[in-house]
C-alpha cells in the first residue's frame, strides 16, 4: 500500500519559551532574545515594518553579513559574547555567536523536537539516527524522551560541541552514539549492514562538505540519500523526517521526494513550512524552512 500525501500544507509554529522569543520584525530583518541577550539578524522576506525601531538599536548584538553565502560578522554593544546557557524542555545546550549568522542552532525547528518528542515516547526506546545532526539539540530531545540516538555530522567541531551539550544536560550516560563522518558514506554502510532504525531525522545544508572533503549539493544528492535512508527504516518504524532551508525547495516538493522514497510503506506524508511567530497578541509569523514527514499511523 502506498504511503498518503496529505493534500493541504500545515505551517507548524514555534512560539517563545524561556530561553528563546521573536520579538518584532521588519525592514529586512528580526529581532530575537535568546537567553538574556538581544539579538538583531537579517531577515530579507520580513518587507513589513518593525512595531518597535527603537528596540532594534538596543539589540547586544547585530549580525552585519559581508556576502550572500550567509558569512559575516556580528557587532556587540558591549563587551564581544562568545557563548552563553540556553535550554528547551530537559535540554541544556550552548548559544554561540557563529560567523553564519546563526547562534549554534534553529529555534523554529523547536516545533519539529516538540513532535519528535511526542512521537518518541509513545515507544520504547526506538533507535533513532539523526543526519546533519549539527550541535545535537534535536539528539537530545529524543534522548530526552527515552530514545538510542545515533547522532552524525560531518564537522568534527559540531560533534564535539554535541557532546558538551549532552553533558551540559546531564545525558553524558544516555545511549547515544557521536560519529564524524559524511552522511552518506555512513548511510551507504549501514544498508549493507543490514541496520535497522525505527525514526530517521534528516537537515542537511544546501551545499557542504564532508571530513575528507565530500562535497554535498541537496539537490543532486538528497533524492539518493533518502532512498538509502528508507531502506533503514524497520518493519514497524514510526516516521522519516526531512528538513531543508534552500531557496528553491518548496514543502510540496520535498513531500513528493518523501512520497517516492516510502512508497512501498504505507503511512502518511505531513508537509508544509516552520515558522517563527512574534511574541505577543497579534503577531506576525517567519516562514524559514520546509519540511516533508513520512510517518506509520
């Protein structure tokens, strides 16, 4: 049987917490507190105006880009921030002022970890793999919530920024797995292997590079990486998450990529856009990513 394509996208929406708010946008870019600091990035699709200008030029720290590859510098109000605490649900994790405008990790993936969560701790203890797994926040949510992870990224440094992360939250002892190597290399083994995963989690770059210098393009590699990666998946697996953030893809299309890849499975495809909406009555919604979902019902 088949596996459904849901016919209506679903915008699933990240909404302020502790340690994270979108508190106004506008004029091209956001406005965000993460932890105790303010922080203003650039946003090109925010055409509108902000509510507050003012409070923009408050901000501790404004990210400048210097090209369109998402590369630039950030500029402090006060003293330069390197790193500071942050923390979703049991997660503890560190923000850091990277040079690619993000601070170590996407909150509005916060709405994909709340799902994964629920889906997770309906089961007892699932192998969960988790590709491009960067700074292992989304690794540990599922560890969080009774999981064995495998967790792989490419970057050696992203890797070990996990690991301090699992024991910033007290998980150093949980059963998860640290492997630097190329996604698909790894992927590649585990089908002749003959492993077996029960929820695969996907966020792969637009283009990157593997640790002895594998290229990756989403586009010419995504379609056969996910093959591979349903070909993982258990008789009774629970779902296959993908997330991609490039310009030119669009949830319909990553769903019918999905669709194509689980056709033998049966199950439902959720698909659509994360976003992240403003803190407050009346607020506006980012759209900044697009996902595809395939999950047993």
């Amino acid at each position: 049987m088949p596996s459904r394509l849901n016919p209506s996208p679903e915008t699933l929406v990240t909404r302020a917490w502790a340690d994270y708010a979108l508190l106004d946008s506008g004029d091209g870019r956001k406005l965000e507190r993460y932890g105790r600091y303010t922080v203003v990035r650039p946003e090109p699709q925010c055409f509108w105006s902000p509510r507050d200008p003012a409070a923009f030029d408050a901000a501790d720290a404004v990210f400048d880009p210097t090209d369109e590859d998402e590369t630039g510098r950030w500029r402090f109000a006060g003293n330069p921030i390197d790193s500071f605490p942050l923390a979703w649900r049991d997660v503890r994790f560190t923000g850091r002022f990277t040079p690619f405008r993000h601070l170590a990790f996407f909150p509005e993936q916060a709405a994909n970890w709340e799902w994964l969560d629920e889906r997770i701790r309906r089961l007892k203890q699932p192998r969960i793999l988790n590709l491009f797994g960067y700074t292992g926040v989304a690794s540990l949510a599922c560890a969080a919530a009774g999981a064995e992870v495998t967790h792989v990224d490419a970057s050696k440094k992203s890797v070990a920024w996990a690991r301090e992360n699992a024991g910033l939250s007290g998980m150093a002892d949980r059963p998860i797995r640290w492997i630097v190597e190329d996604a698909r290399k790894y992927v590649a083994r585990e089908v002749r292997r003959g492993s077996k995963y029960d929820g695969i989690i996907l966020d792969p770059p637009k283009y990157g590079r593997g640790p002895t210098g594998e290229v990756w393009r989403l586009f010419e590699d995504m379609p056969a990486l996910l093959r591979d990666c349903a070909a993982l998946l258990s008789d009774d697996a629970s779902f296959l998450l993908l997330n991609a953030y490039a310009a030119r893809v669009s949830g319909l299309s990553l769903a019918h990529l999905m669709a194509e890849a689980t056709a033998d499975r049966g199950g439902v495809i959720d698909w659509g856009e994360l976003a992240l909406a403003e803190d407050g009555p009346d607020s506006r919604a980012i759209g900044l990513s697009f996902f595809a979902r395939w999950s047993a019902k």
